[in-house]
C-alpha cells in the first residue's frame, strides 16, 4: 500500500492543453474517487498515474517516490478497465495466473495467490471455466481478480462497471467497496456516475476541463460545494437553481425573483445587497406551505416512485424538482406552495458561480 500524490500535474495532447496544473494528495489506504463530465481528463490522469500516458508537467509520486520516468510495470500499480478483456482461450485460473507467470513467479507461490484471490471474489468453482461460460458480472470479478492476484501498492479502476445492466453495477458496487475494506489498498477509481461516487469514496475529487473543481468526503460536497458547478453534479436528482436578486435591509436578507416572488437568503449566506446571485436548493430540502409561507407554484407533473413522491413545478419561470417521502395525488395544473429550507439552501454569484459564504 502506498500514498499517491499528484502535484501539479500537466498534460497536452498536441495543443490541446486536457490536464491544467492538477493537485491531489490521496492518503494511504485511502479509496479516492475521480467524478466529472466526459472528456473532463479523468482517464488521461489515470493513464499518467499507471505509466500508460507520458507526464507533460509536475510530478506524480507513490509511495513517496517520483514515478513520471518509471515504467508501467515498476510502479507496482493494478488496474482493471471498462472493457476488461480476459483471454478467451485460457480459463479462469490461468487468466488470474497469467500476469503471475509473466513475472516469473513459482508455480506454488501463484497456485496460492490465485486460490487466495479466487476465495475472496467468490470465482472459486468457476476456476476452469472459460470467460465465454461467465455472467457479465462473473467476468468482471475475473478481472478484478487478476489485479488482485498482483497485491500491487495501488489500484486503478477505470470506470469498471459501466458495461454491465443497472442491478449488477449496484451489486458489483458494494463488491468492491467490500474488497477495499478487506485488502484497504489504496484505490483510484473513475467513475462519470455520482451516485457511484457519493457511495463508495471516502474522498471525491471532481474535475471539469482538466482542473480539479474541489475535494472532500461525499458528505461535504452535498453540504458545502464550492461553486454551482460541483452543487449541479452531487446529489440526485440535481439541485435546483433561482436567478434571483439580494436584497439585506435590517437584520433580514432576502432572494428576490422574477414574478414578484422571494425567498428568505440562505442563513449564513454572503452576498451583498443588490447582488445578482443563484439560489440552490435541493429537491430533498424542500417542504409543503401553508398559506404565507414559502411560495406558490403550479404542479407540472407527478412522479410516484413508491419510495417517494417526485413533483416537478414552476417558480418564478424555472422548472423545480422536489421530492418528498410521503406520498401526495397532486393534478397537474393545480397550486401548491412549496418551502425550502432556509438552513440547508445554497447561494452562489450569479456571474461566477462561486458560492457565497458567510
Ligand atoms: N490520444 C489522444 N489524443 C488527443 N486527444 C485525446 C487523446 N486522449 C484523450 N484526448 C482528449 O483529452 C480529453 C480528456 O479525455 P479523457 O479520456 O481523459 O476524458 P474522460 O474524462 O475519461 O471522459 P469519459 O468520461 O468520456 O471517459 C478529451 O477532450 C479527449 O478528447
Ligand atoms: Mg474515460
């Protein structure tokens, strides 16, 4: 196991500058998970980190060693990829022993490795088997296995899932986040799913455009994003956003938005009087109103889900999302008011998108 770290980290391909000064520090043990759009450089700066990809500036060092003049294969590094081909023509052992064998090591001592491997995955009777006799799930494990069989200091998944139907991601999901609790080898892991991100990372790094937009557990880019960018992309269904106008006048602050409608200002939200500014609140964090509180709206469609209730409506001409736990037989067409809580709403500069904070 070792620490990762990525210190200003450059990449061009030809002109086109797709990884622009990166910092990540990423802790012993630690399961880090890099989220952004497509095409944000999540898996170039994989790439780099395996030796797959030249570095174009700065420095990525593991276990405390610089490694931008290593190869791929002195690094010590696993990594198992979206289209993990096995070898067709090899079973199941001999694809986990393979990688063993190439590295020289004795029969016994691979026979063990992979036994080992096997058992943990659960691939321990399907060993002589071929890839083409698996479930999609199976041969995922079987890739899997054949980084785990290498006991590397660090490994790599580049969005490993993203093959296989919703119910097997989600299984194959607490498979791995188990895997890491029991190894704690120190992960990096791609994903462009948030959901996938805000369940198995202690850490999540999102990136837009080659530059790391902010860093934190799960938990503190729900509550606190930096900018309307990271508040768009954590959490599901998305935030809502409100163009709207600040309004401070003694001891109260005030959202004021189009249609004559407003909102009491986050509590301890920035900003000052006059300022163009976006209201964020989640769809979870808004209740029902009565009569003079929070604002009116018009139904536009409901969603029951069984768990939950999704209710899409209109304020001041944008389309709101809000969920609730309860279940409500609302018409389309018909008035409700909604509140979001003050406490748990979100402001950022119109102009910037940086969040205001008190
Ligand atoms: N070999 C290459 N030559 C030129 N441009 C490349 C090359 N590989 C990637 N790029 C560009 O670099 C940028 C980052 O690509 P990358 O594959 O890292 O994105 P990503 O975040 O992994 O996206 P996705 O979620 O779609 O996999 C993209 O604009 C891509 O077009
Ligand atoms: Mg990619």
């Amino acid at each position: 196991m070792a620490a990762v770290q990525i210190r200003g980290v450059e990449k061009y391909f030809g002109a086109t500058h797709v990884i622009r000064g990166v910092n990540i520090d990423i802790e012993d043990g630690q399961f880090t998970v890099l989220v952004g759009p497509s095409g944000c450089g999540k898996s170039t700066l994989l790439r780099m980190i395996a030796g797959l990809e030249e570095i174009g500036g700065g420095e990525i060092l593991i276990g405390g060693k610089v490694v931008n003049n290593m190869m791929p294969k002195e690094r010590d590094i696993a990594m198992v990829f979206q289209n993990y081909a096995l070898y067709p023509h090899m079973t199941v052992r001999n694809n986990l022993a393979f990688s063993l064998m190439l590295a020289k090591q004795s029969k016994a001592m691979a026979d063990e490795r992979v036994m080992k491997a096997a058992d943990i995955l659960g691939l321990v009777d399907l060993l002589d088997r071929f890839p083409r006799q698996l479930s999609g799930g199976q041969r995922q494990r079987v890739a899997m296995g054949r980084a785990i069989v290498r006991d590397p200091q660090v490994f790599l998944f580049d969005e490993p899932l993203s093959n296989l139907d919703a119910q097997l991601r989600v299984q194959m999901r607490t498979e791995i986040k188990e895997l890491h609790q029991r190894l704690e080898t120190t992960s990096i892991y791609v994903t462009h799913d948030q959901i996938e991100a805000m369940t198995m990372a202690d850490k999540i790094v999102v990136m837009r455009d080659g530059i790391v937009e902010q860093t934190g557990s799960p938990l503190e880019l729900y509550d606190r994003p930096v900018n309307r960018f990271v508040a768009g992309f954590i959490g599901s269904p998305a935030m809502n956003f409100l163009p709207g106008v600040l309004k401070r006048s003694a001891g109260a602050a005030t959202v004021e938005f189009r249609d004559g409608l407003s909102l009491p200002a986050p509590i301890h939200a920035g900003g000052q009087d006059g300022q163009k500014v976006i209201y964020g609140t989640r769809p979870e964090h808004i209740d029902l109103a009565d009569a003079g509180d929070g604002v009116a709206t018009v139904v536009l469609v409901v969603e029951p889900t069984g768990a939950d209730t999704q209710i899409f409506t209109k304020i001041a001409g944008v389309e709101v999302t809000s969920v609730f736990r309860e279940r409500h037989a609302f018409k389309p067409g018909e008035t409700i008011r909604l509140r979001p809580d003050p406490a748990r709403a979100h402001l950022f500069d119109a102009a910037s998108g940086m969040r205001l904070a008190g």
